[in-house]
C-alpha cells in the first residue's frame, strides 16, 4: 500500500507540474526549434581552431568545428541548454544558449593546465556548470586516462582524484573509496545508469572496461536524493557510449604494454551519426601474467584476462532522442592466496590436490590458476528524453545480468560457487523548462533485483527486492548565485528464500525486510569574484542493509572469511556538511574542500571471539580449511577529512606546471571496540606531487609534448581497526612515477596517433597499501613477512590512433 500511495503521489505531481507549465509559460511555449551554429577560435591569436569538440549533454548531441573553425549543430529542439566546448590543449568554455530559432554563437578558448570550466550531469537533474555545482564533483577525460597506465579503472582515478582510492584484491580488482566510504556507500553509473554487480563482497570488481570510458565524473559526499540508497559516499559516474557529432563518422584504436606482468591490451571503436541516427560499436580485450615485486618476486596467480564489447543504436531529433546500448563484460581473475613453503617459493595445487613450487612458466601464463573467478556482466539500456510542449520527460530502463563463478584450487572446470544477480532499472522523470531562472525536476526511480544461488557452495540466500523512490529537485542560477535542494523518499522491500543443506538442516531461513528512508540536500554556491568561488552542501543520506550484511552464512572464499549475517541490522543514515573554495588566477590555481559526516547504525564486520577468548573458527566442509568467522555488527561514526589542490605555473616559464594535492580522512566509531575506537578500511593520507613541462602546443609534426615526474608519498595509517586483530597498521611508503608523451600529426596537419609512455615506482619500492586484502594473505616462512606486496616497477607504453 505505501507503494502504491507513493507512486501515485509522484503521478499527481507531474500531472500537476505538466499543468502549472502549460497554464504559465506562455513565453516558453512560442520557442522555435533550430539549429545552433558559430566559430571556435584560439583566444589569444584569433586563429581558428579545426576539430574542436561542441556538445550540449541534455540533448546528447553535438558537432565538431571544420578546417576553418566553423560548426553547425543538427535542428535541436527549444529550450535553454549549457552548451561545452573543448580542445586538446585548452582550457574548455562553457555558455548557457536558448534554442529559439537558428542561434549563432562563437566561442573562444584559453590555453591552461587547470580545467577551470565543465559540464556536470551527476547528482543532478539537468547539465550544470563543474564551477557551480555545491558539491564537490571532479571530471576526468579520457586523454587524461590515456596519459595513466593503470591495471584497472578504480587505480587510474585514484592516481587522478584526491580523495579517491580502492580497496584492491590483486591488480585487477579494485573496489572505489570515497573520503572512506566504499563497497555499498559508492554507487558506479555508467552509461546513466547504476551499475548492479556484487558491491558487496571485498573481492569483486566493478565490471567495466577502462578503455571504453570517454568520461568520468565523481561525485563527493551524500548523493541519495538523486540515487536512492548506498550512495552515502558519492556516485562515480562512468560515461562510456556518446553518441558523435551529427554527419561524423570516428574511430579509435588503443593498445597498451606493461612489463611488470606482460599486460597487453587492445581495444577499437568506431561512431557514426547521419541525419539524426547514431551507432556506436567497440570491442576490448586486456590480459596480463602475474607481476612481482622486491620482496616476493612473482606473485603467484595475481594474473587476468578480460574481455568487453558493447554498441549503441539510437536517433536523436526535433522532439528528443532515444539510445539503446548493449554491453558485455568477461573477466577472469586469479585470487592470490600467497601460500608459501619453508623456501619461501610460491605453491600451486593440481587436479589432484597436490602442491609443488610454482615455476617461472607458472608465472607467465595468461589462464590463471585455481582458485579463480570467471565474471560475466550483460547490460541493456534504453534511454529516452522526450520534449513535453516546453518541458521534457526523460525515461530509462535497463536490464542487468551479473554471473560470478567461483572455481576452487583444483581445477575440475565445475564451478564451486554460482550467483546470478539480475535486475531491472527503471528512472522516470519530468523536467520543468526554465522559468524565471528556476529549474525544477521530479521523478521516480527503483529497480527489482533478484538473486539465484546456481552451484553448491553458498554463502548469501535467494533473494527477491523491490525498491522505489519518489524524487523533487529545484535549482535556482541568477548572476553569481546558484541554489540547489531537493527531497527524497525511498522504500526497499527484501524477500530472503529458505535454503535446506544436504544433511536437512536449515541453511538459510526465510524472512521479510522493509525499509524506508528520506534523504535531501540543500547547497549553494556562490562566484564572489572572477576569480573566486566560494561553496556549501548539507546532505542527509541512507544506505539499506544489503543481503551479505543481514543473511550470509558461509565461509567467503575469496577473503578467507566465515560469514554470519545480522538480519536486525537497521539503515544507515548520515547528514553530511561539506564548504570549498576555489580560487584562479594566471599563474596559481587554488581548491580546497572539508567535510564533517555522521552516520547513524554504521555497519562494520568484526571477528567473533569464542569463549577462551581466542579466534572463533569454523571448518569450511568443502575445503577443510579452517576459516576465522566474521559478523556484521553497527556502530555510530563520524568522519571527517577534507582534499587541497594548488597549481603553480609561473610566468615567464608558463610551459612549466607545479601541481600539490593532499586527501585526508578521519574516521571513528562513537564507542570503543576492544580498546580502538578507529573504523576499518580508511585510507591513509596522501600527498601527490607532480613536477610538469608542456611544450610545443602547436607543433608541425610533434604536438602537446609533456614530460612529467611524480612524487606519491602514502602517510602511515596507525588508526587501524585493531579490535580482535582485524586490522593491522600500514607502514608510510612513497612512490616515484614519471611519464612523457605527445600527438604526432602529418603535413596536412591531421593527427596521426598519441603515444604515452609511463615508468610507475622508478625505485622498485616494497610496499603494502592499507586498502590491500593481499596485506593478510599467508605469511612467508622465509622471511616472516605477513601477506604479500604491491606492483615492483613498472614501464608501460599506450598508443592511440584516432580513425
């Protein structure tokens, strides 16, 4: 009944809305359909710029400049819209354009190191300005992407975003960490909508293909009033299929080496769009053999191989646009158990249980080793935006499908585990033409999720969940001032199946969860100067229990845990204070941000101690191994941290750019737990430094030149989660990194191709990251050493060709 009152209120705002805009807005209403056209220039020579990028995001549209700097949009439809522009090399310009019959507009751009200018779509309704937006959001590029070699997308954005890191199990798998906050607190969007795999579990990844990704956003900090629950810590928001320029047709071929552990990846795409009708289409494919390090040399079953491919199908008109994207991701991941004889020589386990040294050609081959993981992701997307006289309703619906088998130490090619994850997506919403500069959206969005148990190994129950929320979000632009708020209701209702063990006693016992929650936020940002722009957000947010936290009962294999559910568990809820500024001149470029957030019923797992006061210990009856058990317990917490950004160019040496972040977070329950008070799983604070020369921005041949070096110092992290040595504290350890590239361009000045080499911890550095699971792996009886270490050093090289 509370969903059916809470759809139909939902129903009656729109219907209401649609009225209240039809009876007002007159004006709005006389606006005519036309194209948008003009001139991209440099800004200091007037010279024109050929192959700059235009593009307006609501309408998922745009146009590239021709040899003499001109270009001309498809007939868009009315209405008020931020349109980007953007060019290798520049600084991007942003202009707020009405479409109200043919509009003619000319840009010009600044050359820059800072992007001070974007457009935003996460945590918001409609496109708004990166410099406006309350919250902290940072956007990267995929030629900034394209400079970062990287095993895995979560590590690229950590070396990218301050703030940002993962909780890694081996190179391929990383899991996002915003200020502290991961697993179910993070939501991932790609493609616009969220991704839905197993968020919960330490070891699994995010099941998307770096080289696809054209664009990121991330979001900082409560972002449940556009998401619903989990994104207490922020959104990353992963755009991988856009559509191109109308009358365009573009291709790109990437390929990358590194030498650490063989990685070799490909990838080629292909885009067109003609007369309105849009296609895309990509394959990928990355593989890499286990790397090693100072300490352990390599690191047995650490290797991957993965496969993706995905397209898109669409046309985009007068009236709005409709896309249909289609993706499949295919991973298979060796899981590190780091098991050792007395030499200290990695062992591996046969078809018949046997060990024995692992070998160098071990080490080489691509197909990992039991144990493994072999996941698979199929996604659908519809996505639609249909103009309403002057308003728009924007409807998606999505269809995803996550498998992960779990394969044990003996190869027998029978999956000991199985979870099939299946879900529907649905959002609905109604935007509200400009008026009065008001900008007013409401919707619902939800999804049905269904999980099925294929295999004998169990750890989380057949599930069934329904979730549904009811949205409204107003902004408010005028001059230097931007207002931003808005309010949410969600309701989640859960099923869990009962399950029967081969013995007849009950495994899992069947029971019913509702939850409902309301979030909101209200912010402000404010242009005080040119120069200076000061921010404020105040966010309440929710996160729901999810299945492993209230049902699981079963040993984890890839963490090597025993896992016992909590079905009292209660939502999570936080309220969020976050205040930055930021400041640019010529030659400096300053951003600082703080953020204080309390969460009510934090949820933490921690290990169950018997009654000697030792280590409770399960026998996993498949494995005999004897596994530590683990249960789900909450807490209230509070964390605290902020990030700093400061950009040096000085002039007369503008090719030179001196670039300091520093990210720290602070995180701790109200109460102690054997004697800490220190929430598990933060990260250390992190200075970056990066020392960079640019050169030739307009080349004959060799373009965009830059060499850079980098300093990564990681503080040590002494507040770890000791209570019943679930943690340990993780040693202090700094990094040097480097990288030079450039674009090569023919006498026609077409660009050929970009090519980037990077070097990744120049001094072979052992270290281990706090956030790394391969830290608690078995101890080497050689050294002592608990666990294994991070990537030794690395040179990689990465190609891109632009057909």
């Amino acid at each position: 009944m509370m969903k059916k009152c809470l759809l139909l209120a939902v129903i009656t705002c729109l219907l209401m809305a649609s009225g209240y805009a039809q009876g007002k807005n007159e004006v709005n209403r006389q606006l005519l359909p036309g194209w948008l056209y003009g001139s991209v220039t440099d800004g200091k020579t007037g010279a024109p710029l050929a192959g700059a990028a235009v593009f307006i995001y609501d309408l998922k549209t745009g146009a590239v400049t021709s040899e003499n700097g001109n270009f001309r949009t498809a007939v868009l439809k009315a209405g008020t819209y931020l349109v980007e522009v953007s060019f290798e090399g520049y600084a991007s310009a942003v202009a707020t354009i009405t479409i109200n019959g043919n509009v003619q507009h000319n840009f010009t751009l600044g050359t820059t190191i800072v992007e001070q200018e974007g457009v935003i779509v996460t945590g918001v309704t409609t496109a708004t300005r990166l410099k406006q937006s309350p919250q902290p959001v940072a956007l990267i590029r995929q030629q900034q992407l394209l400079q970062t070699s990287s095993t895995n997308i979560i590590d690229a954005l950590g070396a990218r975003v301050p703030g940002v890191s993962g909780i890694a199990t081996g190179p391929a798998i990383s899991k996002p960490v915003i200020r502290g906050l991961g697993y179910n607190r993070v939501v991932v969007v790609n493609d616009g909508m969220r991704q839905e795999g197993q968020q919960w579990g330490d070891e699994h990844g995010i099941e998307i293909d770096d080289y696809s990704v054209q664009r990121i956003e991330v979001l900082k900090g409560p972002a449940s009033l556009m998401y619903g629950s989990d994104a207490m810590g922020g959104v990353i928001n992963i755009q991988s299929l856009v559509p191109a320029p109308e009358g365009t047709v573009k291709g790109q071929v990437i390929s990358e080496y590194q030498s650490n552990n063989g990685l070799r990846g490909f990838y080629g795409g292909i885009s067109g769009t003609q007369r309105g009708f849009n296609w895309n289409a990509y394959g990928s494919y990355k593989g890499a053999h286990d790397y090693k390090n100072h300490y352990d040399g390599y690191v047995f079953n650490s290797k991957f191989d993965q496969k993706n491919f995905g397209g898109m199908l669409g046309y985009n008109g007068k009236w709005g646009y409709s896309h249909f994207m289609a993706s499949h991701f295919n991973q298979r991941i060796g899981m590190v158990e780091g098991e050792r004889d007395n030499s200290g020589a990695f062992l591996k386990t046969d078809s018949d249980g046997n060990e024995s040294p692992a070998s160098d050609a071990d080490f080489k081959r691509l197909r990992p080793y039991g144990p493994y993981q072999h996941i698979r992701h199929l996604k659908f997307i519809w996505d639609n935006n249909i103009r309403l006289g002057s308003n728009t309703f924007a409807a998606t619906v999505a269809y995803q499908r996550n498998q992960r088998q779990e394969y044990g130490a003996q190869e027998t090619g029978t999956p000991e585990a199985w979870f099939q994850l299946q879900t529907i997506n649905y959002a609905l919403k109604y935007h509200l033409t400009e008026r009065n500069h008001w900008k007013t959206s409401m919707g619902v969005t939800g999804m049905f999720q269904q999980n099925n148990n294929k295999a004998e190994e169990v750890i989380i129950p057949d599930y069934d969940l329904f979730d549904i929320g009811g949205f409204m979000f107003t902004q408010y632009t005028y001059n230097a001032l931007l207002v931003s708020g808005g309010i949410r209701y969600d309701h989640r209702h859960i099923n869990s199946k009962p399950m029967i063990d081969d013995n007849g006693d009950p495994r899992f016992v069947a029971f019913t969860k509702d939850y409902g929650n309301i979030s909101g936020s209200i912010g402000a940002s404010y242009t005080l100067t040119p120069r200076t722009t000061l921010k404020l957000n105040i966010a309440r947010g929710f996160r729901s229990p999810n299945m492993a936290e209230l049902g699981s009962n079963g040993a984890h294999e890839g963490t090597r845990r025993f896992e016992s559910g909590n079905t009292t568990l209660k939502s999570e809820t936080s309220l969020q204070a976050d205040a930055g500024v930021e400041w640019n001149s010529d030659h400096v470029s300053v951003s600082a941000s703080v953020f204080y957030n309390r969460i009510n019923r934090f949820i933490f797992y921690e290990k169950v101690i018997n009654n000697a006061g030792a280590d409770s210990i399960r026998i996993d009856p498949e494995t005999g191994d004897a596994l530590t058990v683990y249960r789900f317990n909450q807490r209230d917490a509070s964390l605290c941290g902020g990030e700093i950004r400061v950009d040096l160019h000085p002039h007369p040496l503008d090719w030179l750019h001196i670039a300091n972040t520093f990210a720290y977070t602070r995180a701790r329950f109200s109460n102690e737990t054997e004697g800490t008070r220190n929430v598990p799983m933060i990260p250390p604070a992190r200075l970056l430094s990066e020392l960079r020369g640019d050169f030739l921005p307009k080349g004959k041949f060799l373009r965009n030149l830059y060499i850079r070096l980098e300093s990564d110092y990681n503080l040590r992290q002494g507040n770890a989660f000791t209570a019943y040595n679930t943690e340990t504290p993780t040693t202090s350890y700094w990094l040097l990194n480097a990288g030079v590239g450039a674009d090569i361009y023919n006498s026609k000045k077409h660009k050929l191709f970009s090519l980037a080499f990077n070097a990744f911890n120049l001094a072979d550095i052992a270290y281990q990251n706090h956030l790394s699971r391969l830290k608690y792996t078995a101890a080497n009886p050689a050294t002592g050493r608990t666990g294994v270490f991070g990537m030794g050093r690395n040179f990689g090289v990465k190609l891109s060709v632009e057909l």
